[in-house]
C-alpha cells in the first residue's frame, strides 16, 4: 500500500501541532513519506528539514470573501433559530462599511444574510463557494501539484482559511482522499468551518457531538476522536528544567512563589491590561502580609501592542514579562509562528508557577496538565465604555458549556474578591483541579498523549478502506 501523505498547511496555525511536534516522527516511523503541502511564508524545509511542495499561488475569487463571510453569519442566524438561542450571533464582528470596496462587500454580504439565513440558503451558498473556488488559477496550481506529486491523502491541519477551499476541492476532485483537524475547542459552535473534506479529526466525543450538530452534511463515520497534539508537550518530562536552572535563566527570585498571568489578544480581552494591574496589586498586598510572590507575565504571541508597557514599569517590583519564543514569518496574526522551544518554555512556566489567571482562555488545560489551578477574570473594569467589549461575554459563549461545573474553573467576580481568593489558592484552600481535569477530559480527551499516534491510525484506517 502507497503511504505518500500531504501534510497542508493553509496558514501558520498547524504548525505548532503537525510540524514541532513528534507528529512527524511518528508518522515515518509507521512507514509514510511525508510532505508539507506548503501555504504559509514558513520555510519547512530551511527551518525543519522536512519535505515540502509551496503553494505559491494564492488567488481568491472576488466574491469567495463575500460568500464565506456571509455562510458564517448565516449559519449563526440559523443556530440561534435552531436551538432556540440569542448567543451565536455575539461570534460575529461588525462589518465595515468605510470605503466604497468594503461597503459593497459588505452590502453584499448583508443582502445574502437576508436571504439565505435558512439550511437551504446556507446549502446554496456552500455550493457557490465551491464553484467560484473551482474557478480560480489557484485551483488550477494546486491540481497540478496534486497530478505531479500523488499524494495518497491530504491532511488540513486547519478547516478555517479561505486559503484551504481550492487546494481541498482539487484533492477532491483527483479522487484523492482529504481530512482536516478541527484545531480549537470554540471552532465548531463559531461557525468557522470553511473546507469540507472527506474525513474530519476532533479532539473528543464531546467535540465529534458538535460537529455533527453544527454541520448536519457530515455522517457519523466521517468523523475521527483522536485527541489534540496540542498538550502533548505538558507530559514530556523532559521538557522541564529544574527550577534553580529555570529561575536563573529567566532571572527569577528563588525565594519567591510566582504566579503567571497570560495575556489575551485585544479583541478577546481589550482591557487585558488592567487585570494584570489588579493581580499586582494583590500580590503587593500579600506581600506586606507575609509572603514572597512574583507575577510572571506571558503575553498573547499575537499581540504585539503597548498597552501593557505602563503596567509593566509601574508594577516592576512583583511582574516579570518572558515572552513566548514565536516570530513572526509575515505581517498577519496566522504568520506569527511557534517554536519547539515555546513548547518547553511554556511547560516550563506551569511547572513552576503556583497557578494562572486569565480571561476565558484553553491556558486553564494547560495548567490542569501540570495540576495547578486557573483563576478566570470576570469582572468589568472601571475603563469600560461604550464600544469597548466587555469580557463577561466570552463565559457566555457556547465552549464554555462544557464545563462538567462551575468548579472547573475558579471564577472571580469582584475585584475586591481578588486578594482573598488568590490567598486561598496559595494556601491550598482553593483549587479547580479536580474538577478541571473532568473538563479536560471532556474536551481534550483522555488520552492526551496519545493524540498524534491516534491521527495517524485514522490516516491509516482511511487509506486502508
């Protein structure tokens, strides 16, 4: 049996589980040439030494923008109807209207929402971006490729990007079997599947539930548990330093108990900053009761504004910022690539911090990995105004009821609740892990180690059938 398989990377977002992880490895141990089917500005070929084919064309139909925009928010109209709902539609962001290209896009847009907010408009729409992509010369490139390699299967390590349509429907359409990763937790009730490939790889039953759910033109047997490669790194032991090596490294003080605090991007949690004041804030506090703690501050590695900088220099006697090992390969969000050495840096930062806080971020599975606890913002702040988002939103969304309770997370409410509850989690008064790794398993799995192995078999399965 042929094992040839294209790995396709539509964006950077793969990279962090298919190309750094041991997926490769793993993948030729059990007899596969492996190539990464190429549409990021990273080099696979320069920076890992795999085998690559870049997809240099990168065309777009006009109108594929339009379509796809509009299927999103028509499938959003639809879930709210559905199920009886006013949350999906808080997934969208508003239109632009400035400037005459983006108003009549987004004319357009509104005009088919009007019009096909149904299962049968949205069908109709799915089979329009379907023909406007076979249209395309990207299309064209891309079957070649397919023609010249022959790949045995290609994988999408990402269902998202417009960029993932053509190179999918010409597989398809060669005879080529395709699967794509669902690659994050809130993916499926966001509405943000675009390709729709032959097989389809989830982290969970919880997550294959979903799928089936939101996208009622996938059947059960399409659909593969396999877990994520995303947490694998958190039980490679040897990842982690020792913590007199670790704290020397990143100047840290030996004496002190530190807590990590992880940024979210700007449109997630726009005040972001202010919450780490309020950490701080705590920590002095605890500090002049006694004890000895630090604020490690891990920011978001696509946020790349100065809105913490002042926090940072005022509170510089309890917060240390180390930043995630990513660079950027590109100016988009989705070409800030990761590193092999960010996976052990992080692992490293859960390791030996006591816990973290955050906004509504997957960091709560991380920690949970390494048994700590995760303390969740919510609350508003004082800055909030009108056209600011309000944080409180992200708990409301549909992901967030996958939490077996409200236990899974240590949720604070008040600020001034704050330096109370960070005390009692420090004195073990107060923790989520329990119930956080019920969560974790629901949504990651229980196998977590095991995922790239396990995507691999269903690869395997499907080439076998």
């Amino acid at each position: 049996m042929s094992k040839k398989a294209f790995i396709f990377l539509p964006d950077g977002v793969g990279l962090r589980n298919f190309a750094l992880t041991h997926f490769n490895n793993i993948g030729k141990k059990m007899g596969y040439e492996i190539t990464y089917w190429n549409n990021t500005p990273f080099k696979i070929k320069e920076e890992l030494g795999y085998d690559e084919v870049l997809i240099e064309n990168h065309t777009l139909n006009p109108w594929t923008t339009v379509y796809t925009r509009a299927r999103k928010r028509c499938e959003l109209n639809v879930f709210d109807q559905k199920f009886n709902e006013t949350v999906y539609n808080t997934y969208n962001f508003p239109q632009s209207y400035k400037g005459l290209k983006n108003a009549i896009k987004s004319l357009n847009v509104d005009f088919l929402v009007a019009t096909k907010s149904t299962e049968k408009g949205i069908e109709s729409i799915r089979k329009k971006i379907k023909e406007l992509e076979r249209a395309t010369s990207k299309y064209d490139y891309c079957k070649k490729q397919l023609e010249k390699y022959k790949p045995d299967i290609v994988f999408c390590t990402n269902p998202r990007p417009t960029q993932a349509i053509a190179p999918i429907l010409a597989a398809q359409d060669l005879g080529i079997p395709t699967a794509s990763f669902i690659f994050s937790w809130d993916n499926l009730p966001k509405a943000t599947t675009l390709v729709e490939p032959d097989f389809y790889f989830v982290w969970s039953d919880y997550m294959k539930n979903e799928l089936l759910q939101y996208c009622p033109y996938v059947r059960d047997e399409q659909v593969f548990v396999t877990g994520t490669p995303q947490f694998e790194s958190h039980f490679e032991t040897d990842l982690l330093e020792s913590r007199a090596t670790f704290f020397e490294k990143y100047n840290l003080d030996l004496n002190k108990k530190y807590i990590c605090f992880s940024g979210d991007d700007i449109v997630t949690s726009p005040l972001d900053q202010y919450y780490l004041e309020d950490l701080a804030i705590s920590v002095r506090a605890l500090n002049k009761q006694g004890y000895n703690l630090g604020i490690i501050y891990r920011k978001c590695p696509v946020d790349f504004t100065k809105r913490y900088d002042a926090i940072l220099a005022k509170y510089k006697d309890v917060v240390i910022s180390i930043d995630p090992l990513w660079r950027p390969v590109g100016t988009n969000w989705n070409e800030i690539m990761p590193t092999k050495e960010d996976f052990a840096l992080q692992a490293n930062i859960c390791h030996h911090t006591e816990f973290v806080g955050n906004i509504a971020s997957s960091m709560v599975f991380d920690f949970v990995a390494h048994d700590k606890p995760c303390l969740f913002f919510d609350y508003e702040q004082p800055q909030l105004r009108k056209g600011i988002r309000d944080i409180g939103q992200n708990y409301k969304y549909i992901h967030f009821r996958s939490m077996p309770s409200k236990e899974a997370a240590l949720f604070v409410y008040s600020k001034n609740d704050l330096t109370e509850i960070v005390k009692n989690i420090l004195d073990g008064k107060l923790s989520n892990v329990y119930e956080g790794k019920k969560w974790f398993d629901i949504v990651v799995g229980k196998q977590p180690t095991q995922a790239s192995e396990t995507i691999w078999n269903g690869i395997e399965e499907i080439l076998k059938s």
